[in-house]
C-alpha cells in the first residue's frame, strides 16, 4: 500500500499517526464529519493554514476540465449549495463553503498564527482514530509542547476542540488560546451582503446568524438556509471579539488546557437558532471538559458497535475498511442524497450519481442499512411522477443537475439499490412505503420508453451514454443492459409476488423476464457496456451463466492485463467483485490489490490518480463503498433473490492459507457473520431472521482429511474428501465448528505438506481406499496408529528427522510406507533415503522439464509379490536413477532399458518400506494461476510451472501400483 501527501509512521487495526522532525505545512488535509456537518483539516488541527487538496496531485483532474476543483478548507454541510466557488456564467452549484475556523496562540506578549506555527513548529504528529472520530494533533513551539484534539459527534453541528499545553522546561504562565470562525472565502471575500449577518454577544458565547438567500449572499444559492456560528470557550476569562467577517472566542489556559465548542448549525425551520446555541454551550460548560470529549468518542463507538469489523493479519486492510465505514457514514447525510464528492469537497456539485449502488452495497454488507433506507426514501420521495425517475446527477431536493443526456442507467442502478435494501430487510412496510414505488416509476420508464414489443419479441429502442458527458448511442448495440434489465425485473417481480399485488405493469414485467430467459441463461463473454463492473451491478441471479465471464476474462485480457480504468480504485474493486460474483476469486484479489496501489492521506481512495488522467476528487464514495464490498465479499455472500448464503466460498487460495476474523460482516440477502479461520480450522457463528441454506468451505488444510463438524455443539457426518459442507439452517443463531477428526481411522495417510496430493489421494479413493492428506507434521505422532499405510511424496524439502523415524516406528509395528521420487535420493532426503535403503542418485539435469515413458521390468520377486500387475508397464518419469541399493533391499522392478532400479522394498521390523522412482519436483501443482503477465519480467519459476506436465499421475500403470500396494490395507 502506497499512501501519497502523509507522512504516516505507525498504522495499527484502530488508528493510524503521521509524524516528522518539522512541521508539515503540506500534508494531505485530514477529514472530520458527523453526517451533518463536514470540515477537513490541515496540520495545525483546524484550518488556518488552508493546505488545499488541489495541491495534492491524487486530488486534481486534467480530465474533468469543467470541474471546479477549489477544494480550500471550509466547514460545509448537507443541502447547503450555492455559487461562491463556480466560475462566471458557469451552470449548477457546489456545496457552499459556510465559513472556516483557525486557532491563534497568545504566548506573552506574542500571538502566533497558523503561519507562524507552521514556520518554527517541530517534532509534529498527528493520530486519527475512525472508530473515536478523534484527531489528535501534537507539535513543539519554543519550549511547549501543544495537543489539539479536534472531533464532531456523529450526527451533531458541535466542534469541539481541546488544547492541552506544557512547558518541558517548566512552569507555564501567561498562555492563551484564540478559536476564530470566520464568515469568508479562504482570499477575504465575505460570503454574505454587508449587514446582512445578525451578531450576538452573551457572558458565554458569542453567536451569528445569516440568513442566506441570493439577496443577501454574495453568491447565488440554490435555496435559502440559515446559517448559524457559536463559538463558547469553557473555563473563565473568556474575551469575544467580532467584526464583519468574523467570531472569536480567547481563553487563558488553566492547568494546562482550553476547551472550546463550536455550533455551526442550520436550518429552514428555526431550530437551529441562538436557543439552540444556549442550550448546546449550557451542556457544554456544566460538564468537565473532557467529558465532551468522552461523549464524542462514544457517539462513534456505539455507531461501529453496530457494523462489521476485520482483523485479516494485514493492519492497513483493517483500518481501512473502519475508514471507509467513517468516511461514508460522516460526510454523507444519506437522507438528502449521496453527495458523490462527499461534504469535503465541492466537485460534482454536490450531487447525487448512480455509482451510490456502490455506497450503499458497501453500507449493507458492513452493517449499516439504516443510512441506505434513508437514501431510498429520499430516492422514492424526489422521484417524479412523470418522465424519467433520474438524470445523470441529481441535488438534495431532487433537481437534476443539468437534464438531456442519455445516461439513463442511473435509475436502473437505483433500482438495485431498492432492491438490495428489500434483499436485506424483508420488510413489508420497506416494499410497500419505499421500494415498490419507485420500482413501479421505474418499470413504468423502461417498458414505456425502452423496451417496445415487436411481434411477440421485446425489443430495446432509443440511446444510451456511458456517461452524462458521452455521446449517446443506439442501445440495440447494448445487449447487456437488457439483460440488467431482466434481472431488474426479477427482483421487482419477487417483491410484488411477497405483498401480494398484480397488475398490468407487473404483467408486462414479467413477459418481459419470461421471453428474456426462454432462451436460456444469459452470456456474459460478450459484453461491451459497463463491463467490468456489470456483473456487480447486477448481482447474483440465477439467470445468469456466471461461468461465461471467464471467456471474457480471457478475450479482454489475454495475458492477464489489467482493466482499461487503469489505477482507478472504484474501478479495479467494482471489477473484483464482478469476479467474486462469477467465481473467479484469484483474479479478484488481483484487482484488489491493484486498487490499493495509491491511496492519499490517511487512508482515502480517490477517483484516479491525476497521472493516469482519470482525476481525483478524494474521497470517492464509490471506491469507498466497493472497497467495503469486495472485503465482505471475500468471505461471506448471500443471493439477492434467495435465501442461501455462503462462507468462505470464494476465499482466495492465498487468505485461505491466513490466519483471520470478522465480525458482524451482512450478506446481501440479511445474515449476520462472525468467526475466525485458519488454515486447519475454523469457527463461525451466523445469526438469521429466516431459514437458509447455508455453505461453508472446509479450511484448506482440512480438505482431503476425515473432518470433524459441529453444528450448535452437535456433530454432524461429511464425508472425508468434502471441501464444502452444507446445512439447512433455521431461523436463529448458529455456531458451526470445522477441524481435522484426529480420532478417525484411514487406510492410507498421504503426507503431502504444500497441498501438493490431492491427486494421489484421488487415485487411492478411486481405487477405494479411505485417505487422509496429512500436511501437519505435528500430528503424525498423534495419527500413528490411525493407518497402516503411509505414502510419502518428498516436494521442494527433504522431510524431518523426525518424520522419517516415526515412519521408521509405523513400519517397525507393521505398517506399509511408500516413498516416490526424491525420497529415494540420497543427497536430496538422506533420512528416508536410509530408511528405504536405495541411497540413489539422479542421472539427470536438474532442470530437465519433460517426461517420458520409462518401462517398468518386474523381476521374479515382483512378479511373485503382485501378480496382478503385468510384467512389465510404462509409466512417465521426469528423472533418471542411479546407484545399489542396500543389502536387503529387494528390487521388485528395474528400468527395462537401463537396469536401474525403478521399484523397490525393505523389510523393517514386522512392515516394510517401499520406494517407488515415479515423481516430480512437485504433485499436483498449484491450485490457481496467477492473473497478471509476466513477459517484463524472467520469472523462472512461472516458465518451471508451465512447462510440467506431471504426466505420471495420469497414468493408470501408476494409479495400478498404488492400488496394489496398499491393497492388503483395504478394509
């Protein structure tokens, strides 16, 4: 993980703190926000030194040349947009900047300002905490020491900021604190008519009012509002000044600290007025100061008490995915829209776009569907109820943002968002009150204006645009998004089937999925709109032929290239999740980890990087919800249109081999998940409202061992060579336990530790022996009598010393072991080389790839020993071996051509030990391919892997020899 403009020395699961030797005036503005309100800040704690984000590159667009990017730092907030930043003659608004607020230091008889500070400041750092809301900002200034601690309650308009100062040469005297709100532009220009902000000046607080509307502001609004500023220091002593721009509060730092709150409310209806004000600095001052503090922290606390969590052995993944949730839930009101730039930033104007599918997927699977239910309803209340539902990008109050283009894919993908909402609740009252009113709107559009029935055949008409600022094109061209269409219908249809309602529109809905999927399921190897991410806008559904995305998979990126929106994170997650939802979970996780390549500040994700052109504009919810998404994905997932659920499905090989936990992680369809997993074991617990199918991967090291289920405590029987356990589950909660059945018996134990006999274990259960594959060393002590046949395939490492004498051991009571290939090598595993007596050597170059047919000559003892093999039989070999065996040893069959031995046993106590030359480096290979390609690079180890053929475990004489030498165990 790169993370650009921070200066970031300590990453935990819960935090992450910048530092360096100066002061930092340049950093990437740290964000703060409570879902009302939303402020970003610089290094000296507030925003006094109006470090812009358009001084950082991931934050500017050379693509977006339109776009205002004066992203300066102000306090904003939700349904508050007007023209103060747009150019002139330029059409729409952006969120208004509704003043800024700075900090000076009375030292004596010098006062410091943030310039100043930011000068002849050292030794600086700052910790954020997403789960707290906390910033916390420390520096050095003379000989003090100075902490700013900075948070919003969640769903407030309160500041509050805490100095704490020490003098580290001792005593301190003569300090005092200024908090300054000013009324501006960040260049002086006020932001109201002269005379047109009402001041007032109380023994506690000093409070402004202006009621904003285009007569009395310097810049067009989209509506009227009311703006309020308060700013009360707690503590005597404190002196107010204002002037026509600006309120300021100063206070005499007492024991070491000044606290201060801030009310920067509005309103439309006058309840955010002086009373407010009054009420909110009366709980302020009544209370110790660091109480505010303490409330804060838990107003967040308690909001991420009700969302998911993951410890995945990768800190940074950690507290990203609580940043996202923070970052989401703090600059987004959700009941006024989804801003897409979020309150931080004042591009796209403030509007709402159709990459919110990716906010709320995001919201739902981290536990939060109460915001998205908020959306939805702000979604149905601003629908109209003639034309279109949406165009391109929508204000608060449910204006478009400019009309006329064809990007009508907007409303679909709020469709999806209705209908992950109802996948999730079940609720009546949602369908009926919120989601079955705007689908209806919807398909009353799409069957009216899109679709046309021709001769029994529905037919797509009239044009589409990527994007709002594209030129339109025939949507004939556009099969896919007919087939998003159809899987629309499918979720409308099941919603109306739940409460009961037919009617006409519902009647043509469903001809319309009917004709649609009699021709069978859908193909996704041919898609051309929306094509990395389609399958994630879709969802899951039973209509589709998920499989089909692997031609395309491999048609678009035929060397493993990455997707067209290169370095674009929203772009590379909504990709990784197409890939989850079609079962290609390697090329999932390669996606993902492409999206955090860059990442700015303290853990924002923008549009694109400004190198690749694609634009900035962090943070960026959609990447912001899909990052959500992808991390829930990966471990658990549930069908929009049933009930069935899964976990650990499409984990990646390479987090099957981690060690993690979650908690509280949501399916789309309404389960809650928690549990942890490791390599030979896992405990999950499920909570659900209805009765599920449920899958659960059998761990990867307990995969081809006999498995030990519990279902509440109860066993439940799985055969031994289960990957995936299924169980019908009722409404309720369910603690389901998977690990190795080490009391159970098995006639062969394969032990095989790199995953590499899985094929071999196939051989001997086709041959119909019961196997473990053992990859726990540990353990063999422990399952020492629990087989009397033991088959050894030495891969990449000689075995254990101690290994190879517990085989001695089993042998010695009577057990069969069987070792292949470089177990018989002398210089590649001595002990067993030993214990079997062949002390062999290879004739052959190391790195010899090919394979070719050696013939197998049994001799009289062999021929006597297994009469049911044929004298003599071929079988591939990658190697050739040379050498005498041991006195004692007997020879069963040599090389027909060169007389070497190629079969072999030892009498060892009451058993034997056998050696057999067929083998490779490797058994199997590797369980998935890496995506990406590697013609830049010499990848010897790549070129290796290709260029095996393993042709001996595809040949019957071997899969014959194994069954014949195992075969008196077979019980």
């Amino acid at each position: 993980m790169n993370i650009r403009f921070s200066s970031v020395s300590e990453l935990q699961h819960e935090s992450i703190t910048e530092s360096w030797h100066l002061f930092p005036a340049a950093l990437h503005p740290l964000v703060l926000g409570s879902g009302e309100i939303g402020m970003a800040v610089d290094p000296t704690g507030l925003q006094g030194l109006n470090t812009s984000q358009t001084q950082m590159a991931d934050t500017l667009s050379i693509m977006h040349q339109d776009q205002s990017t004066n992203w300066n730092l102000y306090l904003r907030r939700d349904q508050a947009l007007s023209k103060h930043h747009c150019q002139k003659g330029a059409e729409g608004c952006h969120l208004m900047p509704c003043g800024w607020l700075e900090y000076v230091l009375h030292l004596g008889n010098q006062r410091w300002t943030a310039r100043e500070i930011a000068l002849y400041g050292r030794n600086w750092s700052r910790t954020w905490t997403p789960k707290t809301g906390t910033l916390v900002t420390s520096y050095e200034l003379n000989d003090l020491r100075i902490t700013v601690t900075t948070t919003i309650p969640l769903d407030s308009v309160l500041i509050r900021v805490s100095f704490h100062i020490r003098n580290l040469q001792g005593h301190l005297s003569d300090v005092r604190v200024g908090l300054l709100c000013h009324q501006s532009l960040r260049d002086g220009r006020p932001l109201a008519k002269p005379s047109s902000m009402n001041t007032s000046q109380e023994k506690d607080l000093i409070f402004r009012q202006w009621k904003a509307n285009n007569q009395s502001s310097m810049a067009d609004l989209l509506e009227p509002i009311a703006l309020g500023w308060t700013v009360a220091a707690h503590g005597p002593e404190a002196v107010f000044f204002a002037d026509e721009t600006v309120i300021e509060s100063s206070v005499a730092v007492v024991q070491g600290r000044a606290d201060f709150l801030v009310v920067a409310g509005s309103d439309r209806d006058g309840s955010e007025g002086l009373d407010y004000a009054r009420d909110q600095v009366k709980r302020f001052r009544s209370s110790p100061p660091e109480e505010s503090l303490r409330q804060s922290a838990a107003s967040w606390r308690e909001w991420f008490s009700r969302g998911a969590e993951v410890w995945l052995g990768e800190p940074d993944k950690d507290y990203l995915y609580l940043q996202q949730q923070y970052l989401l839930r703090a600059g987004e009101s959700y009941h006024a829209g989804i801003v897409l730039g979020t309150y931080w930033n004042d591009t796209f104007g403030g509007s709402t776009f159709f990459d919110s599918l990716s906010v709320c997927e995001g919201m739902i699977r981290s536990g939060h569907v109460e915001e998205v239910r908020r959306f939805c309803q702000w979604l149905t209340a601003h629908c109209p109820s003639e034309d279109r539902p949406y165009y391109h990008m929508t204000y608060y109050n449910g204006q478009p943002a400019g009309t006329g283009e064809q990007a009508f894919h907007v409303s679909m993908a709020y469709g999806g968002v209705m209908i992950r909402l109802w996948s999730f609740t079940r609720s009546m009252e949602d369908a009926r009150d919120i989601v079955i009113p705007y689908l209806d709107r919807l398909f009353t559009y799409l069957m009216g204006e899109k679709l046309i029935k021709i001769n029994g055949e529905w037919k797509m008409r009239g044009s589409i645009a990527l994007d709002g600022h594209l030129e339109a094109e025939s949507l004939e061209a556009y099969q896919v998004v007919v087939y998003w269409m159809a899987i629309l219908a499918e979720g409308y249809l099941e919603i109306k089937k739940q409460i009961a309602h037919d009617d006409d529109l519902t009647r043509q809905a469903r001809d319309f999925l009917e004709r649609m999927t009699s021709r069978g399921k859908f193909d996704l190897s041919d898609m051309n709109f929306l094509e990395t991410w389609m399958p994630y806008l879709m969802g899951r559904s039973k209509y589709v032929d998920h499989a089909s995305y692997g031609e395309f998979l491999k048609r678009k990126f035929p060397e493993g290239g990455r997707p067209p929106h290169d370095y674009q994170p929203w772009n590379t997650f909504s990709f990784a999740m197409s890939c989850l939802l079609t079962g290609f979970p390697e090329q999932a996780l390669e996606q993902f980890e492409d999206g955090l390549r860059n990442i700015c500040g303290v853990g924002y994700f923008d549009e694109s990087l400004y190198e690749m052109r694609g634009g900035g504009f962090a943070p960026y919810p959609p990447a912001t919800g899909s990052y959500l998404a992808v991390v829930t994905n990966l471990i658990v997932d549930g069908d929009l249109m049933s009930d069935d659920i899964s976990v650990g499905t499409v984990l990646p090989l390479r987090w099957r081999q981690k060690y993690f936990r979650c908690q509280h992680l949501r399916t789309l369809n309404g389960a809650v998940i928690s549990g942890w997993f490791q390599p030979d074991a896992c405990r999950i617990t499920v909570e659900t409202n209805r009765p599920r199918c449920l899958r659960v991967a059998v761990p990867l090291r307990c995969v081809g061992e006999p498995l030990m289920v519990r279902h509440n405590g109860q066993r439940v029987e799985f055969p031994d060579d289960t990957a995936e356990i299924v169980l019908q589950i009722a409404a309720g909660t369910h603690d389901i336990e998977i690990a190795r059945d080490l009391n159970h018996s098995t006639d062969v134990t394969i032990i095989e530790p790199h995953d590499h006999g899985r094929k071999m274990a196939q051989l001997l259960r086709d041959a119909g022996l019961s196997v473990r594959l053992l990859r726990d060393y540990r353990t063999l002590q422990q399952l020492s009598d629990k087989s009397r046949g033991f088959l050894v395939h030495t891969s990449y490492a000689s075995l254990p010393v101690e290994v190879v004498s517990c085989l001695g051991e089993i042998a010695k009571n009577g057990g069969i072991v069987l070792g292949l290939f470089h177990s018989g090598r002398l210089d590649m595993d001595t002990a067993f080389a030993e214990l079997s007596g062949v002390r062999l050597k290879q004739d052959t170059d190391h790195w010899n790839y090919d394979s070719k047919d050696v013939t197998y000559s049994l001799t009289d003892i062999g021929q006597k020993l297994f009469p049911a093999l044929p004298c003599e039989f071929a079988i591939p070999q990658s190697a050739d071996f040379v050498g005498k065996p041991d006195v004692g040893v007997e020879i069963l069959a040599v090389d027909k051509k060169r007389g070497e031995p190629l079969f072999t046993r030892r009498s060892v106590g009451a058993g034997w030990v056998y050696w057999c030359a067929a083998g490779n480096k490797s058994a199997d290979g590797p369980q998935y391919e890496f995506v990406k390609s590697t013609n830049e690079i010499i990848n010897h180890g790549m070129d290796y892997e290709k260029r095996q053929k393993r042709l001996w475990l595809e040949s019957p004489a071997f899969a014959a020899l194994l069954s014949t030498v195992f075969h008196p165990l077979k019980k």
